[in-house]
C-alpha cells in the first residue's frame, strides 16, 4: 500500500536538507513526527512519502532523504486565509508520479490540503483533526471582554496591525476552508467526543475514525516524583494566547500566594513580556500587556517565570520538577502537553473544555475545573500541593501509557488506511 501524508510542517529531516542546518521537532507537528518514528519503528515496511509546504522553496521540490521521499510544495501567498488555486497544479504532478492508495491530511487548519481534494478528489482522502480554528476563533479573547483589551492597544499593535482582531479575521478565513474540507471528505480521525461532535455537525455523512495519538518518544520513560520535584511550583506549557488561559491561572495564582508565598508559576512557550510595563506598551501585544498589568496588579513578579520555547527534553526536564502542571485553556482537543504530563505521572490540573474531559478522571491528583472559576483553580492547586507529597502516580501512567500506546495507535492506523483503500466511498 502506498501513504501519502500532507502535513503542515517539514519533518526535521526533509528541514535539515533544505536548510543544511540541523533541525529537531518541538510544539507544533511533533505528533506527526513522534507518529512517522512509530511507524518506521513497529512496521519499517510501510511506505510513506511525505508532503508539504515550505518558505525554504520557490518551486515543486523533491527530496530523497534516508527515511523518506518528499514532496515539498512553495507556501505560496494565502495559504492561511485565502484559497491558492496554484497548490492544485502541484498535487495533479505529485499525484502523477506517486499514484497514493490513500492521502492522510494531517490536520484541517491550511488550504493547501483542500487544494488536493479539489485537484484530485476525495475517493482515497482521510483528514485527521488536530485544532479546529473554524471553532477556536469563537474562544480566541479567552473570556476577556473585548474593550478590556481594546484598552491594552500598544504601539507594537498598532504598526503591525496583528492584534487579537485581526487575528480572529484570519482564523475565521481559515475556518471557512476547514468546513470545506472537512464538508468534502468521506473519512475523518479523531480522537474526542468533541472532535467528532464537531466533525459530525460539519459532515453528518462523514465515516469518523478514532485512532489515539503517539506522543515524543522522551515521556514513554522516567517517572514523576514528589522528592525530585520542586515543592509549589506549577508548570504550564505555554500562554502567547488569550484562549490559553494564562490570565486566568495568575488570577488563582494571586489566591495561592496568600497561602504559599513561594508559590513559583513557570511558563514555557514565547515570552509575551517585554520587560516591565513601560516596553510592554511599546513591545508587546494587547494581551501580554494585559498579563504585566495582572502581574503588578497582584504583585507576581518574584513568582512566575518565562522559560522560552523547550525542545522534548527541556519539556520533560521542566515536568519532572515541577509540582503541578495546569492546562488553563479556553479551548482544546487532546493536548500534547496534558498527555506527556500524564505519561510522566505529573499532578494534573486541566480546564474541562473541548476534548479534555475525556483525558481527565477526576480522581486523586488529577482534576478539572470550569475554565473561567479561578477560586476553584486555586483551590485544587492548594490541595494538590498537598496530596501530592504522598501521590502514587502508578494508575495515572498506567492509563496514560494505555492512551499513547504507540504499537496499538500504529496497527489502528494502518487498519485504517485498509479499510479506506477497500471502501474508498466512506462509511
């Protein structure tokens, strides 16, 4: 049988040969990669060719690598929020010399996967759902009331017209060819009662497919302990967003303090600081402008922490020294972060939104809260600093290992590419 993958981002390896510097694979397509790597390892005979869009050319690329064949196309102007008509030349040429029995998009956010279907049909086509942006661009102010940060305007705003708005603009553009996408296939994977909730309400004819992600290879060993991690501290993987949450969990945060006042939040991903609130007004964004001014609100300064962008094992490292890691999200499906946390055993905290209440049992350190009842946050942080000095988190990895297991995940998908190369016209 021959895949052809379309995905969003360059595997490190198709990166390294374009670019001639050494690339790895953090925060966003790393499930992809962490399930390429599954595959070559459990089922080597599996032929995959793999394409996708690049800035790194200008023209229809193909690249022989040692793991793979790939096809990388231009980006092309609009491919987020316009549809290219130029991506369907390059899918007919690609479809030309591969001949796929069946094409797995991954991921519904970019045009250039509905590029292919309009170019060369849906007969053979499965979409797995990653984020939907066609839902995420109704959470996308994370509950902040919009003249809030209308007031949080800063000069970095203005020059460069990117704001909260604008980018509400853009992910409902985006949105409009997700529905499309998602509106024209007759096979979809996913992995929540709310992706194929979502998936359904779009494409009620839709074949739904349910096939667990494989995570980052670091999380599948070592063990959270309470006596190597350091005690009140609360690791979140990352708050650039409004719909991330961040202002909420500084919220419960300011509550914790006044019972732990070395109380430490450390926060990965971009620093939306600039610095203190003089360059946030010049520097930042509205938003991180709005988190300095919740800062020097409640005096947080000497408990939170940017750490910037972590690769596996920066992530890993920072999981297994903290407490508490805390998912404060308006909005999710099945985040990565969640799950290497509970491969790990960390104490969990997670908003129930989206998909996460199916990740979540609610029992021991594991716990879930309305998004918006910061006091229950903080309470639940409390208790958890708690309970976790005797926490055993064998169940946790237990279930978690069951979830991410990465042989069972390989042999469901394969499965899946058989049924639709059998029964190309769906369910």
């Amino acid at each position: 049988m021959k895949i052809l993958w379309i995905t969003n981002d360059l595997l490190p390896e198709a990166k390294s040969i374009l670019s001639k510097q050494s690339c790895s694979v953090n925060g966003s397509g790393s499930w992809v990669y962490a399930l390429y790597e599954s595959i070559q390892n459990y089922v080597p005979e599996t032929e995959i060719r793999i394409a996708s869009v690049s800035r790194l050319v200008n023209k229809l690329t193909v690249i022989s690598g040692k793991s793979a064949i790939y096809y990388v196309l231009p980006f092309e102007k609009g491919n987020s929020g316009v549809y290219n008509s130029k991506y369907e030349q390059y899918w007919r040429e690609i479809e030309g010399l591969y001949k796929p029995d069946v094409v797995h998009i991954h991921g519904s956010e970019y045009s250039h996967g509905l590029a292919y279907v309009k170019a060369c049909g849906n007969s053979k086509v499965v979409v797995s759902i990653q984020g939907l942006v066609s839902v995420i661009s109704n959470y996308m102010y994370g509950g902040i009331e919009k003249k809030v940060l209308n007031r949080c305007l800063t000069i970095h705003d203005i020059l460069t017209r990117f704001t909260i708005g604008s980018q509400v603009k853009m992910m409902k553009k985006r949105g409009n060819l997700e529905v499309e996408l998602l509106s024209s296939v007759k096979h979809i994977i996913g992995r929540t009662t709310w992706d194929k909730a979502h998936g359904f309400i779009i494409n009620p004819t839709v074949c739904y497919h349910y096939n667990g992600e494989n995570l980052r290879d670091e999380f599948y060993s070592d063990s959270w302990n309470y006596n190597r991690c350091t005690p009140h501290t609360i690791f979140m993987s990352q708050g650039q967003y409004a719909y991330k949450g961040l202002h909420n969990l500084l919220k419960a945060l300011a509550i914790v303090k006044k019972f732990y006042p070395n109380v430490k939040l450390i926060v990965a991903g971009p620093n939306i600081l600039r610095g203190g609130l003089l360059k946030s007004y010049i520097f930042s964004t509205c938003y991180g402008l709005y988190i300095a001014k919740l800062i020097a609100k409640f005096k947080l300064s000497q408990n939170i922490k940017f750490v910037g962008p972590l690769d596996a094992v920066g992530m890993k490292k920072q999981l297994l020294a903290s407490n508490i890691y805390v998912l404060p999200s308006y909005i999710e499906n099945s985040p990565n972060s969640l799950g290497e946390a509970q491969l790990l055993g960390v104490p969990c905290i997670a908003a129930d939104v989206g998909g996460v209440p199916d990740l979540i049992s609610n029992q021991d350190c594991e716990v879930s809260y309305r998004f918006e009842d910061y006091e229950l946050l903080a309470y639940h942080i409390c208790q958890l600093f708690c309970k976790s000095k005797i926490f055993d988190n064998r169940a946790l990895r237990e279930i978690a290992a069951e979830r991410y297991n990465r042989k069972k995940n390989v042999n469901d998908l394969l499965n899946i590419y058989a049924d639709i190369s059998k029964n190309s016209k769906g369910c």
